[in-house]
C-alpha cells in the first residue's frame, strides 16, 4: 500500500509498505482521509516521534475492512473515527485516572503507523462509530476537536468569562467555537494572519486583531489560550490574563522554547497557569459533538490534498497557508 514515511528528520516521502495486519483485538481501518497537525511537523524536525522512519497521521477517520479473531464490537463496513492515544494502564498517571500522562504513552502517527496512508491498524477500543449523517471524509476533524474539549475540561471554564485566544488556526477556531457554547462573555482572537483572522470572524468572534493592544480590554481578560506554541504569542499572553484569571497553553511549542513569568504578580493576583496535553476522556464526547454540527467542516478544512502530495502539505501546513489540511488516500 501507498503510504507517507518521515524517513529522517526533515524528510518525508511516499512510499509503498507492507499491508496491515489486525491482532485479535484489532481492525484495519481503510483511511478517508488524515488531517495534518503541528505534532507532524514537531516530528519532522525529529521531536515526539521516538524513532524514524515513521507512517505519520494522527488524526484520520475510515471505514472498516478488516478486524482482529476477538473483535465483536464493530464489522466490516463500519464507518469509524479513531483515536490515536494508546496508554499502557498500568503507571501511577494510568491509575489515577491521567491516562494521557502516562510513563509509557505512544500514539497511532507518532510511536507506530499511523492514518497517512491507505491503510492503518488500531485497537477496537480506540474506534468510535460514525452516525450515517456524518461524511467519513470530514471525521478526521473529530481528533484535533477532541484535543480542545480536553482544554475545557482543563479550563473549568465559568459562565460569563471575557477569553482572548491567540491564533486563528484550526486550534484556534475550535476553542473558539467551544467557548461560545460554554457561555463566554466575549471571545477575541489575535493572528497576524488577515486571512485567518477573516475566518475567526465568518465563525463570530466577538473582535479580532494582530496584536491585543488593539482590543479593549485594559484589565485583561479572565482566561487566556494559547494556540500557536509561539514564544512571543505565549510571553504577551501571560501578561493579558485578569486578576483571578487562568492562562492556559494549549499551543504545542518547541523543546527550546522559553518565556519569563513573574512570580509575585502570579501569587498576588491569583492568577493560574495550565496545560492541556492531548485527549483525555475526551474523544467520545467530541465525536458526539461532531454529529451535532458543533464545526462547519467546510469552514475548517480548507484543503484536501491527495496522500501522494504528502510532503507538499506539510510545507503548506508549515508556511501557514490554509486552515486544516487533509490527506486523500
């Protein structure tokens, strides 16, 4: 089968490889198509991934062709989305309920094969029936959106709150549209992308700009995202966050990446700051979500790519260009 391989850091072609094989627990699942993501970049410029060559392709969605002597759950011709997190459930974090901290976490696309191909293999655990309104081909949507559920979760977001997010890219404009339905006051959106930020406001951000000096709101804001993993995005955002408030980075930065914080405005204003890493219980409800018309998939990607220009969607994904982007096998 035809696949793209990261074959070393900063290369990535497509190449043929082997046909999957289910163990008894798991299916093969025929790829409609996988969405790029930050992490493929990270792994191409050798972060995350513990080991190259690697089949990249976190989040993807497909129908079922095949499945394992011990699976019941689900039939050929199922159509499915998958999440990609395989956690060992054995470690401290696994036992206390942080699976996606696990001492042994790896993901489908990062430590084995993964969706950017036209086959895949996953556990039946981590495939979650489409309803039949739901394009298979828009479903890969539902990973990256279970991604920025985890964030609320994290968030424990109050009615009323005033948010600032920084980033109008996928990410982004799903918690965007998350915190509307969690009873935002106001939402605003920094990007120094025009044509993003032209985006934000097709989905109704409250004000948008490309720099948050140029919003109102002198006393900040009661939560602040970050989207983008940009250091100077992450350094002006900490100092946005209202007394009370909380900073969440949710944004993947690099390794290398560093800011300064200031620790008495931290303690005398009360003033949080958190993390949200991946999916956590989290996957299901935003497959729910999905089927309810929670994202506009034809707002959200904004290219569908055959698998073949695998290497060329990642340079687009990496110039910024477009919102998501998919592959078609």
């Amino acid at each position: 089968m035809k696949a793209a391989v990261i074959e070393s850091v900063g290369r990535a072609v497509v190449a043929e490889v082997p046909d999957p094989t289910p163990g008894p627990r798991e299916v093969v699942v025929e790829v409609a198509a996988c969405g790029l993501c930050g992490t493929d970049l990270h792994i191409l410029q050798g972060e995350f991934a513990p080991k190259l060559p690697i089949v990249p392709g976190h989040e993807f969605a497909g129908e079922v062709v095949g499945v394992g002597t011990q699976v019941t759950e689900v039939s050929v011709g199922d159509r499915v989305a998958v999440d990609p997190s395989l956690y060992c459930y054995e470690c401290r974090y696994c036992r206390t309920g942080h699976n996606n901290l696990c001492e042994r976490w790896a993901a489908i696309g990062v430590t084995t094969a993964g969706g950017a191909a036209q086959y895949a293999v996953a556990p039946v655990a981590n495939c979650v029936k489409l309803p039949e309104h739901v394009r298979t081909q828009d479903a890969a949507l539902v990973e990256p959106l279970s991604c920025a559920v985890r964030g609320y979760d994290v968030l424990n977001s109050r009615l009323g709150a005033h948010v600032l997010i920084y980033g109008s890219g996928t990410m982004g404009l799903m918690m965007l549209e998350l915190a509307k339905r969690t009873g935002a006051a106001s939402v605003d959106i920094v990007d120094l992308n025009p044509q993003r930020l032209a985006t934000a406001q097709q989905l109704g951000v409250s004000a948008s700009a490309a720099a948050a000096d140029e919003l109102e709101r002198p006393q900040g804001w009661d939560v602040v995202v970050d989207a983008t993993g940009n250091a100077a995005a992450i350094q002006d955002g900490l100092g946005r966050v209202a007394k009370a408030g909380t900073f969440l980075q949710f944004g993947v930065a690099d390794y290398a990446t560093r800011v300064t914080i200031d620790p008495y405005r931290i303690y005398n204003q009360e003033i949080t700051i958190t993390g949200s890493m991946a999916v956590l219980h989290s996957f299901e409800r935003a497959a729910e979500l999905f089927a309810t018309g929670v994202l506009d998939p034809s707002v959200f990607i904004s290219d569908r790519l055959p698998l073949t220009s695998y290497p060329q969607a990642l340079e687009q994904f990496a110039s910024g260009v477009g919102r998501k982007i998919v592959v078609v096998p």
